[in-house]
C-alpha cells in the first residue's frame, strides 16, 4: 500500500471507529435505539433552538461596525464558547493516549506511525469541531433567521474554535506528560479539563460579585471598566467577532491561523506520539499505604460505607468529576461572605444554586455508590441483606452531601432561619431524589465508565435533571410566591412518579 | 446424646434456570461435606449459572438450593455467611491495596479483627503476595489480583467454596499455590467445589468430578467410577470428557 493509500485507509478507519462511538454514546450499546436515539438527537437540537433565541436572539440585528460594549460581549461568548470545547478536546485526546485497545495493535504494525498518528490528531480535530458545530447550530440557526444569511459565516467561526482548541488540547496533554509523567497526566488532564469548561464563566462571576455584587457575569462584560482595558478596533483580539459578522478578512486570517495550528501541533507531536502512548505501558504502580495498622472492622454496613469513602478519595479522576458541581458554589459562596449583613432578599438566588447543586452532585455520588459497583459479585454474595447494602450506600450519599452543603446553609441561618430552612429542605428533598432515580435505574457498571452514565438511561438523566431543577425552582419560589411554589413542587413530584412508574425497579 | 445431623455440603434439586434457552434444566446434584468436587462441562452448558445460583447471584426459576443444611433460597443470608465465591474475572477495587481489600471482606462478613487480620497476612503471603500488601492493586496483573480476589474468599473461613475457573490467568508456580492452599481448606473439613477447563487438575485434585450438559448431569462419580462406566479402565479424563459431552443430547 502506498503512503496516501495508508493515510486514506486510516482516515476512514477512524472516521468508522468515531462514529461507531457516538452511535454508542446515543444508543447506549443496543442497535435497535439507533432510530429512536437520532430522532430524540433532532428533537433535542430543535428544542435547543428556543434557549438559543433568548440567549442570542437580540443580536442578531447587530452590524458592523460594533461599539466597544458589543464586541466585548461577542468576543467573551466565542471565547467561552472556545474554553468548552477545548475541555472536551482535553478530554478526547486523553482517551486517545490510554484507551491501549487498538494502539497496541497499530504500533506493532509495518505503518510509518507519524502518519498514523497525523490522521488521528485530525480525526480529533474533526471530531471536535463537528461537536462544536451540532451545539453551535441552534444558536447561528436563530441568528440566520433573525439577521440574515451573513451569520451563516459563524460556522467558519465555528470550525476554527475547533480545529485551534483540538490544537491547543494536545499541547496541553503533551506538556503534562513532560511535566508530570504518564501516571498523573490523566487524572490531572481530566481536571484541567472541567476546570477549563466552567472556569471562564465562574471567573467572569467573581470577578461581577466582586465589583458590582451581582451574579451577572455581562455586569463585567458591559462595564465600564472593561470597555477601559479592550485593546483598540484594529486589534486581532476582535478578529472572531468581525468574522462572526461577516468579515471576509478577519474569517480567512481566523480559518488559516487554526489550520496552522493544526498543522504545527501535528508537525510537532506526530513523530513523537507513539513515545508518549508507550510511556503510557501497564506497569505495577507503586501507591503504598504510609503505614500498617490494625484491622478496623466495626458493622458490616461500618465496612461498606469507609470502603466507598475509601474509593472516592482515592480517586482524583472520579473527584474532579464528581465535585465539578461544587465549582459552581463557588460564586454563590463568595456572594454570601461578601454581602453578607445586607438582608435576606439579596440571598434568595443563592437558594436555587444550592439546591441545583446538591441534587446533581447526589445524582453522580448515588451512581457512584450504587451501580458503580467494581466488585458487584462480592457485595452481592457477602451476608447481609441488599437492603442493608443498599442502605449503607445511600447513607454514605447523604454524608458527603451534608459535609459540603451544611457549612453553606448555616451561614445562610445567620442571614434568614427562613431562608436557610427552606434551602436545607430543598437540598435534602433534591439530594433523595436524585439518589432515588439513580437506585430505580440502578445498572451494573464499572466504576470507570461514570462518563457514561448518561447513556445507560438517558431517562434517568433527564428525570434526574428535571427533578433538580424543579427543586431549585420551588425553593426560590417559596421564598418569594409560596403558592406557586407549591405548583412546582407538585409538578416535580408527579414527574417523580411518572420516573418510578416507568423505571426498571417498579417493572 | 444426640449426635449432631451430618449434612451434604450442597443439594440442588430440580434446579432450572432459563434465559433465551434453559441454561441448567431440572439439575439435580449433591456434593458431600469435605470433599473436592469438579464440576465439568463445555462451554455454555450451564457450570457458572448453576454456581451462581448457588452463590446468591441468580434466582432459580425453580428448583431448590441447599448449603450445608440451609436452605439458601429462604434464608440466602445465612447460606452466604458460610459460602465464599470467586469467579474467573476477579472483581477486586483497584484503590485498595490487598490488605484493605481483606480488611473489607472481613468486615463484610462480621469478622474478628485480630483474627482476620492474621489470617490474611497469612492468605496473601502463602499466595506469594507479601511484598505487595501496601500496594494499590490498579497495576497488578490478572495473575495477581485472581489472587488476591481467591485470599478475599478465604479469609473468613467459609465451609463452602466455590470457585468458577480460579485457575484462569495464573502462572505455574501461582497455580501450584492455589491448588495446595485449596487441598488444605479441604483437608480442614471444608468443601471446594470447582469448574475448571484444565481437566488434568479435576484429575489430580477432585475426589468427585461432575460432568454437566445442556444443563443436566449427564455423568458423576470418582475417576475410577467414571472410567468404569465407560467401559475402559485406562481412558484419560479427556477422552472421556470429549466421548461425554459429543454424545449428550443437545438443549432445545
């Protein structure tokens, strides 16, 4: 086979190989979904098209040329937008370094494996920027139809936010190798990588409480002050949004300097990839505990829960996935220290967050503790009633969520009982229920696969997600209109019910 | 004085479990306290099903499960207090190192803890694994962490142990290990019962051997008993396997 003909055949390997994973991402593993999962897929992005109109339905009237204010706003949303999808990126390219299944098998192949290599940075690449592209689409469809065929240049944008975070991404996983070695690189990867997605906005958040007390991250963005530091009109800082709006100029000088990127990162990494992916060998780790003690044992229960405490601990990967959800208190935190002494009403949107939170970190922690249960067989055969186990695993839940929660809603109860009252009941009822979808829905898993917990019942994901928010949402609402509060709690219990009616618990 | 009732360490009666297909279909099978039993079979004729079974893993569609008088489907509790299993695939946690795992399984099973814990310094260094107690066992190989999974089975005692292919993944010398430990546990009073694809240790080491089909027993006995059914007193455990299992009828 000649070289072109060997990169050609890889490349659709590849490109067999990634849609095979998505089409296991929709469908959880079973083919008969297939139909089913792609018209829930077109539902989902048609649905996502009413957000996307509140979010950036005003400016699709917006032209060139752009006071300061705007381009200030746009400029922080492809950069946000950018920071995403560089976290997924992170994501992919550390999948492609320890996932060993194939690599094993092309890197004792006859292949030149800079070529191979080459093809797989691209097909990174590609696929990031096609996932780039599906989630950008109900935001630039809305921008095409209110302003015209002029947005459709920000699918170029698009490409480009893409094709240079993929880029990016790789440097980054490369230089944690250098730096760090292969054994830390993931785990430090993974966090890296939540830490990019949600950091811009919770910075922008900060940085708004910090000057203005709101929330509002566009209090920054609009102010005055920022308007103060934007570099000048001319700048290649405004690049994006000028391409955005139809640039012609700024669109190629944005397409050709991702490309180079690109192509850089695969000039650069290519020759040497099969050296990083081979440091990445099986090999006896060396984690020793620091010293012997004696035997714990205590109940049978007393052992499942240190053992599940033990594992989560342990496990920075699972931590920084689980826990993401606490960077989002973060701003609310600060809210509360910084404001604190000027009256409830100030703090009512504190209620919400906190709820959202806890009902999304129980949903992980439950999934963990429930189904992510690596030596199923033994817990299974061990004497004690799955009651018990199960029990035991729940209550090690709602220790980890009362750890986190408590110390915030008691420094709520200096600002309002009423408050703090409410948001601790919420809290709770969000926790219980998460944990009580993940338990109806409870599938047999390694604890490894938790990225992929949401395709083993996309039911159970959205039910856990609806129940969260409509907890957060009575909360806030029973703080400021009881009697709608009750609506929405109602409405939460009953898509509660409608869960344990079709759940595989209850069949 | 009464004497105190001497009880089979395993009875299954008309035990049936079905998934596309009967996988074990009306078994009926009795393995005596104290003794080593292999229980043979080609692949998919319904071994792990029936020890799952056994073990608490799966709900017979009918049938009955008794463990060394207990009977396992009222009071499964109690059966496994008693029972330990290991499966061919050791699910052990990669965050624990072997002495954590043990400590685990002890308490899961209402250990003492000096007890336990001697016993499974004990276990792991007989299995070679002494220089490792401190280790995550993340980076252990199959070999070692089968091993650490069959120490987390014996460390609470059981009288009843059943162990689906332990021997899968050992090197020579682990396996030798392995077999002297389990002729010890046997030794002691206690009952092994063991599928295994390595017919020459069901002929070394079984005082019993089984031979199951489509679900069903279709030969049991000593090597002896089985070669003199078969007619011929020289026949090798394989051959006799391979006339067995070609000759059974085949499940619906």
């Amino acid at each position: 086979m000649t070289r072109a003909a060997t990169v050609t055949w890889f490349a659709g390997h590849e490109i067999r190989l990634a849609w095979r994973e998505l089409l296991g991402m929709l469908t959880a593993g079973r083919r008969w979904r297939t139909r089913s999962a792609s018209i829930m897929l077109v539902a989902f992005v048609i649905f996502l098209h009413l957000p996307a109109y509140a979010v950036v339905g005003r400016f699709a009237d917006v032209q060139m040329p752009l006071d300061q204010s705007t381009l200030i706003v746009i400029t922080a949303s492809i950069f946000l937008a950018w920071a995403l999808i560089l976290s997924q990126a992170i994501e992919s390219v550390t999948r492609v370094f320890y996932a060993r299944a194939d690599l094993d098998l092309i890197m004792s192949s006859p292949v030149a494996l800079t070529n191979v290599f080459s093809v797989r940075i691209a097909a990174i690449a590609l696929t990031v920027t096609l996932m780039a592209m599906l989630l950008a689409t109900p935001f630039i469809d809305v921008l095409v139809i209110g302003g015209g065929a002029r947005w459709f240049a920000t699918y170029a944008v698009v490409i480009a936010i893409g094709l240079s975070s993929a880029a990016v991404a790789i440097a980054i996983t490369v230089g944690l190798f250098q730096l760090c070695g292969p054994a830390k690189t993931r785990a430090i990867a993974q966090i890296i990588s939540a830490v990019t997605g949600a950091g811009f906005v919770i910075a922008l958040q900060v940085a708004a409480i910090l000057s203005y007390g709101t929330l509002s991250r566009f209090a920054v963005l609009t102010s005055d002050a920022a308007a103060a530091f934007a570099p000048e009109a001319g700048s290649m800082m405004w690049w994006p949004a000028r391409a955005m709006l139809g640039d012609v100029a700024a669109l190629l000088l944005l397409l050709g300097g991702s490309l180079m990127l690109l192509g850089a990162a695969m000039a650069a990494f290519s020759p040497r990839f099969s050296g990083y992916v081979a440091s990445v060998s099986p090999r006896i780790e060396t984690y020793k505990s620091a010293t012997s003690r004696p035997f714990r044992l205590g109940s049978r229960q007393n052992a499942l829960r240190r053992k599940e405490l033990q594992l989560l601990w342990r496990d920075p990967w699972l931590m920084s996935q689980t826990l993401m959800q606490l960077l989002y208190l973060l701003p609310p935190a600060l809210m509360l220290w910084r404001s604190y002494g000027e009256g409830a009403g100030a703090f009512i949107v504190l209620a919400p967050v906190i709820v959202m939170a806890a009902g999304q970190l129980a949903g992980g922690l439950a999934w963990l503790t429930i189904s992510g249960e690596d030596a199923a067989d033994l817990v299974a055969t061990a004497p004690l009633p799955s009651a018990s186990v199960t029990r035991a695993k729940i209550e090690v839940v709602l220790i980890l969520i009362a750890t986190v929660f408590a110390p915030l809603i008691l420094v709520l109860a200096f600002v309002s009982v009423e408050l703090a009252a409410v948001t601790a009941l919420a809290t709770v009822v969000a926790a219980a229920s998460a944990t009580s979808i993940q338990l109806w829905f409870r599938v047999q898993a390694r604890r490894s696969q938790f990225r992929r917990r949401q395709t083993s019942s996309r039911i159970a994901t959205f039910a856990e997600a609806f129940s969260s928010i409509g907890w957060a949402a009575t909360a806030a609402l029973a703080l400021v209109v009881p009697v709608v509060a009750a609506i929405t709690a109602l409405i939460t219990a009953g898509i509660m019910v409608l869960t344990w009616k079709i759940s595989p618990a209850r069949q | 004085m009464s004497q105190p009732q001497v009880y089979s360490a395993l009875e299954l009666r008309g035990l049936t479990k079905r998934f596309d297909r009967p996988a074990v279909d009306g078994l009926d099978l009795t393995v005596r306290a104290g003794e080593f039993y292999a229980l043979l079979g080609a692949n998919g004729a319904g071994k792990t099903t029936t020890l799952r079974m056994v073990a608490g893993l799966l709900r017979p569609d009918a049938g009955s499960v008794s463990v060394l008088g207990i009977d396992a489907l009222a009071d499964p509790v109690a059966a496994k207090q008693v029972t330990a299993w290991v499966s061919d695939e050791p699910m052990i946690y990669d965050k624990l190192t072997p002495l954590e795992y043990l400590e685990f399984v002890a308490g899961l099973w209402g250990c003492d803890a000096a007890i336990a814990e001697r016993s499974a310094r004990e276990l792991l260094a007989s299995l070679g694994l002494a220089p490792h107690l401190h280790e995550r066992c993340e980076g252990f190989s199959k070999g070692m962490r089968q091993k650490v999974a069959l120490a987390g089975a014996l460390v609470h005692d059981p009288r009843l142990i059943i162990l689906d292919e332990p021997l899968t993944g050992l090197d020579a010398v682990s396996a030798r290990h392995v077999k002297g430990l389990l002729q010890a546990r046997v030794r002691a009073g206690c009952t092994v019962i063991m599928t295994t694809h390595i017919l020459e240790v069901a002929e070394r080491m079984a005082d019993r051997i089984g031979v199951i089909s489509a679900g069903r027993l279709i030969a049991e006995g000593t090597l002896a008993e089985l070669q003199q059914q078969n007619g011929q007193g020289d026949t090798s455990l394989e051959d006799m396997f391979v006339a067995l299992v070609e000759s059974a009828p085949v499940a619906a």
